[in-house]
C-alpha cells in the first residue's frame, strides 16, 4: 500500500466522520440558537433550560438519524474490507 492509499483512506474517514456527525450536529446548534435567542427575549437566564431541550432533541435526532449514520460506516468498512482483499 503505498502513501497515496492512505491518505485516501485516511480523506475517506474524515469525510464518513462528518457526514455521520453532521446532522446531529446541526439540530444541537439550531436548538441551541433558537434557546439563546428565547432567553436573549425573555431575559431568562436558567442554565437547565439549555442543557435539558438540548440533551432531548439530541436524543430524538440520534435515533432518526441512525439508520443513515449506521449505513454509512458499515459502507465504509466494507470498501476498507475490499481494498484489503484486493491487496492480498
């Protein structure tokens, strides 16, 4: 295997990392955003109101995302798995 395999392997889990990562990502600013945004009106300013709306909508947003999420790891360990066949 020589340096350019690896670096596209290495290319590769990046991108699996952030595609798998993103979205759950993305909910947690946008509830986060729109949690500021409420206390920035209201004036409240209770630290359980961040983290529990927060921690719930993660928790829903992993469980709709992860079929896609687990779809797309089990994709890559299977073009890792072929490019370790196709060496041997």
């Amino acid at each position: 295997m020589d340096e350019i395999a690896v670096l596209e392997i290495g290319r590769e889990a990046v991108f699996v990392i952030l595609k798998t990562a993103g979205p759950i990502m993305a909910v947690g600013m946008l509830v986060g955003l729109i949690i500021a945004l409420f206390q920035a009106l209201t004036t409240i300013q209770e630290m359980t109101l961040t983290f529990v709306p927060k921690i719930l909508v993660i928790f829903i947003a992993m469980i709709l995302f992860l079929p896609f999420m687990m779809a797309t790891v089990v994709e890559f360990g299977r073009s890792l798995f072929d490019r370790i066949v196709a060496l041997g």
